[in-house]
C-alpha cells in the first residue's frame, strides 16, 4: 500500500540465495537517520551473505552435475532402446525375407513340375502353347536366387550403429 514513505531494501541478486533486509521511514525516523544503521547491517551481513552464496555455488554446481549424469543416463538408455529396436527390425525384416524366398521357391517348384510335365507332353500344339503360358507366367514371378531377397536386407548396425557399448 502506498503511504508516502521510502523504503530501502537490500537483497541478494544471486538466484537461490534467499536474503534481504529492509528498512522504513517513518514519522519518527527519517531515512537519513537509518543511513548508519544501513551501513552498520549491511557490513555485519557481508561475511553471512557470502557464506550463503559460496552454499549456493556448490548446491548450484552439484544439481548442474547431477543433470549432466541424468543427461548422461538418458542418453544410453536411448542408445541401448535403438540397438534393441534395430536388432528387432533387422531380425524381422530377415524372417520376411526368409518367408518371401519360401513362397518364392515354391512358386518356382510349381514351374519346375509343369515343365517337367510337359516335356512329356505329346500333343505338340498344346506343348507350345502352354510353354508360352509358363514363359509369360514365370516372368511375372519374382527371383528365387537367394541372395538377391539376402541383398535387399539391412542388419542392426546398418540400421543404428551405437554411440556407447
């Protein structure tokens, strides 16, 4: 509330550091009087105001550290859960593989049987024709060479190569 008289606060600037001492004018007492009172204060606190800083550059250091090693620690749970999650989609993308080259293979079984079977065809019209039906069937079908499904998969450390061990 405003009443028309001064206040002197002095207060430490440093965050963390809870001090302050205040003085008020008032009918009684100027606040030229209070000057060597002030004075007086602020050079007994001096030694106080300094122990509680120096407290608060080491409490202030320590919660620095301790967010370095937080940091720190999230970092290589981060790491270890990527490596995890690479090794997982590595590990399925090569069991998709593994199964795309089983359908494939028995698709190629299939066109290994019906050209099997038709070499024993006699009827050399309808031989023709199928071995057209087969030609175009089989270009239509994906390789079956295994190495060219094993070409297109990404291993774990293709995937996320990790910064810790």
């Amino acid at each position: 509330m405003p009443c028309g008289r001064l206040r002197v606060i002095a207060y430490s600037p440093k965050k963390g550091v809870d001090w302050s001492v205040s003085w008020q004018e008032t009918e009684q007492e100027a606040l030229g009087a209070l000057i060597p009172k002030i004075v007086e204060t602020l050079k007994a606190a001096k030694s106080t105001l300094q122990r509680l800083m120096d407290a608060e550059d080491v409490a202030a250091a320590k919660r620095k550290k301790e967010r370095e090693e937080e940091w720190e620690r999230y970092l290589k749970q981060e790491d270890a859960r990527k490596a995890a999650q690479a090794l997982a989609d590595s590990q399925q993308q090569l069991a998709d593989i593994i199964a795309r080259w089983g359908r494939a293979m028995t698709v190629e079984r299939f066109f290994l049987d019906a050209e099997e079977r038709l070499r024993t065809t006699d009827d050399e019209d309808r031989r023709k024709r199928l071995e057209e039906r087969l030609a175009l069937a089989r270009a239509m079908m994906e390789s079956v060479d295994p190495l060219e499904f094993i070409e297109s998969w990404r291993a774990p450390k293709e995937r996320y190569q990790a910064k810790f061990g």
